[in-house]
C-alpha cells in the first residue's frame, strides 16, 4: 500500500502550503507538518522551504515528488485494474476541461457513459487552457480537453478535433450576411477576446500578427457567458469556435461567419495526458468513449452552417424590411 505520508507530501506540494493541503486532506495542520518532518528525518535533508506565505520544494523535495507521483499513478493503475475485473464496477475519471465543452459534449458524454457504467465517478474542473495544460504536466488530472494547447515534450495528444474559430455576431450585425470576412473587415469592430495566454487566445494574436494588423479587445474575458453578453450589448465581434456557442447557432441567436484566415481555419481541440503516465482503466475507458462523442457532434456540427445561413437570411430580410419601414415613415 502506498504510504500516507507520500500522498500527504505530494498534496502539499501541490498546494504550496500546509494549511490548504490540511484542509483538503480533512487532518490538522499540526500532524500533517509531523508527517513531514519524519520523511525529512528519514531522508536526512529538508523537503520543503518555509516561507511567510507557505512551502516550496527544495531541490530534494523535487525529486522526492517525482517519484512520490510515479508511485501513486502506479497504486492508481493496480487499483483500476481491479476494478477492471469486477466489470469496471468503481472507479474515478479526473478531467480539466476548457468552458467551450461545458454546454454540450461534456455533459452529454458523461451522462451517456454513466449509463453504461453508473458506478464510475467523475471529478471536473472547468478553467483556462493553460491551466487545463498545467494540471495534465503536473499529474493532477487524467485528462484534459484543451484548445490548441502548445506541444511539450511532457504531454500526449491522444485525439483532435478540427475547431475554427469563427467570427461571432448578432443577426443584425453588417458582417452576419457575408458568407466569410477576413480579419481586416473585423477590424473595424469592437471585439471580445479571450484572455491572454489561453490557446484561442494566443492563435488569434498570432493570425492578427501574420495578417499585419492590430487588433486590441475592448472586453478581454475568461468566460464565454461574458463574450457573448458583449456582442448582445455592443454589437462587436468575438472569435470563438463553433462548440462555444452552438446551442445559440441553432437558436439564431448568433451567426457564426467563418474567417479567411490559415491560422484561425487550424485550430482543434485535443485530448491530452500526461506522455508518461498510464491512465487509470477508467479513464482509458472514458477517453475511448469520449472520442467517439466528439465525432458524433462534430459530425452533427458540420451540418449546422445550413441552417446557420439561413438564419442569416432572415436576419437580412428583418433588416430591410426594417430600413424600407423606416423610409416610409419619413416620406
């Protein structure tokens, strides 16, 4: 069995700070700093320093948490493939995920699944792409769904999917007729952008500066919600993919006008994990049959456009309709 002390040593480390991994641990902070104290016995050399505002790892503690995680991945593996012959009865799938998939696949793919296994748990954090990179690099999570997230030698893509990022507008909106815009014709609009260093954001920075043009946000945000709150009240634009706004799409609410533009046209959302890390049977399971959700929806995604242009038709007509009742008034 995995010592307790190895799992105390590597809450607090990821915490940074005895207090915080004490309450999450449910123990008091007294004999959580006990605990460390004997590992640093034991080993002969301190494992953490102690500063004002917590804990950091010395050069020691680094190594000592290497192994500490190594070791717990493996405890998780022997105990999931128990599991497994019990006909994957138990088990907890850890995922971060980005905002994009909380309103649809997520969800849906949880739910599904739970369906043919009720007896596995899951545990989401919803938060930005560079987080969501974070918690995979770091062994925190089994898998994280991530926007166009930066190659590292330390993480596995294990499936993508193609996501552009569209110009995001309300019907009534001078682009919501054109079957695509450039960046340049954005330019002249406000704009509602993701925060920076998020993967959207970072590739839509990066298109702007290919394209030789600059194009600062007047709403910068880490919430879709607020996004497209902006567009509502502002009539700007913002560039999100498809996923993001897609019950919106369906409804009218908004139109998706798709960029000419290499960089945006590029972007996908992948499945990562940690390059060195043997997942869970869970979580193998899980990722195997959210592959297959992603297909489903983007199949489904691909047929949107349609009905998404016609929406835009009507926005036209509503717009005409409105100018010729204007004119009669004044004449």
């Amino acid at each position: 069995m995995i010592n307790q002390a190895v799992r105390y040593f590597s809450t607090i480390a990821r915490h940074g700070s005895i207090r915080e991994a004490a309450e999450e641990l449910h123990i008091a902070q007294s004999a959580l700093s006990r605990q460390v104290q004997k590992l640093e016995e034991d080993f002969g050399v301190p494992l953490f320093e102690r500063h004002a505002r917590g804990v950091k790892l010395t050069s020691a503690g680094e190594i000592f948490l290497r192994h500490a995680q190594s070791s717990l991945r493996q405890f998780e593996r022997v105990r999931s493939e128990l599991d497994a012959l019990k006909g994957l009865r138990r088990g907890i799938v850890v995922v971060h995920a980005i905002e994009t998939l909380v309103p649809n696949i997520l969800p849906r793919a949880i739910r599904r699944f739970s369906t043919r296994y009720p007896e596995i748990r899951f545990d989401v954090t919803i938060d930005g792409g560079d987080h969501v990179v974070a918690a995979v690099r770091e062994g925190r999570t089994d898998i994280g769904l991530a926007f166009y997230p930066p190659a590292e030698s330390e993480i596995a893509t294990m499936f993508r999917t193609r996501q552009p990022l569209l110009a995001v507008v309300v019907p009534d909106h001078p682009l919501a007729g054109r079957p695509r815009v450039s960046l340049a014709d954005c330019a002249d609009y406000p704009l509602s952008l993701p925060t920076r260093n998020t993967g959207s954001r970072i590739l839509i920075d990066l298109a702007c500066k290919t394209a030789g043009l600059h194009m600062p946000a007047a709403l910068e945000s880490n919430s879709v919600a607020m996004l497209v709150q902006f567009l509502t009240v502002n009539h700007g634009i913002s560039f999100l993919p498809r996923l993001s706004v897609w019950d919106k799409l369906k409804s009218g609410e908004l139109i998706a006008v798709p960029v000419r533009d290499r960089l945006m046209n590029s972007a996908t959302i992948d499945a990562i994990t940690h390059a060195s890390r043997q997942l869970p049977v869970a979580a193998e399971e899980f990722l195997r049959f959210l592959q297959g959700e992603f297909q489903d929806v983007h199949e489904l995604a691909n047929a949107s456009p349609k009905r998404e242009a016609a929406a835009a038709g009507s926005a036209r007509s509503l717009r005409a309709a409105g100018h010729a009742s204007t004119g009669d008034k004044r004449s």
